[in-house]
C-alpha cells in the first residue's frame, strides 16, 4: 500500500471528542481498510475533503471506497486491524 505523499499531520484520537465522525476507507484491490505500508498504521480522514485530497495523491487511496464513522468506530477498526496503530489525515 502507497503511503499517501501529501504532508500530513497527525492528532491524538484521545484529544478529540467521542461526538466527532472520521472517514476511512476500504481498498477495492485488497478489501481491507487502507493503511500506511510502512508503518501499518490505519488511514483516518478527518473529513470527506482530507479524503479527496489524498485520493488525488496515492494509487491506493484513488481506488478506495470512502464511507463515514463514527469516532469509536475509527478507534474499533484501529485496533482490530493495525494493533491501534492510527494516523489522521486532513
């Protein structure tokens, strides 16, 4: 997976509250939630537009399918499936 090449900066999920929605998304090669390749940390848009300009910079993100969370779904999935590893994206 294609670390998206943007700048990015990453917030503390614990700073935010559990009232706030996140976006992820699932790639259509693998069916899984996109991650860093390196790090394997799970991709968290802050909101549909830090997905959008992400999708224009990375192959895997430009063929992921975007859908909405909710702040302890995005903290769920982190730990199910990149051992609570997370970066948010915007």
């Amino acid at each position: 997976m294609q670390t998206p090449s943007l700048n990015e900066s990453t917030i503390e999920l614990n700073e935010l509250n559990n009232n706030f929605t996140m976006w992820v998304a699932v790639s259509t090669e693998t069916g899984r939630h996109v991650k860093y390749r390196s790090t394997h940390e799970l991709a968290i848009f802050a909101n549909s537009q830090a997905f959008y300009k992400f999708k224009n910079s990375s192959k895997i993100v430009s063929n992921a399918i975007p859908y909405e969370v909710s702040f302890k779904d995005a903290l769920k999935i982190a730990e199910q499936e990149s051992e609570g590893k997370y970066k948010i994206l915007y």
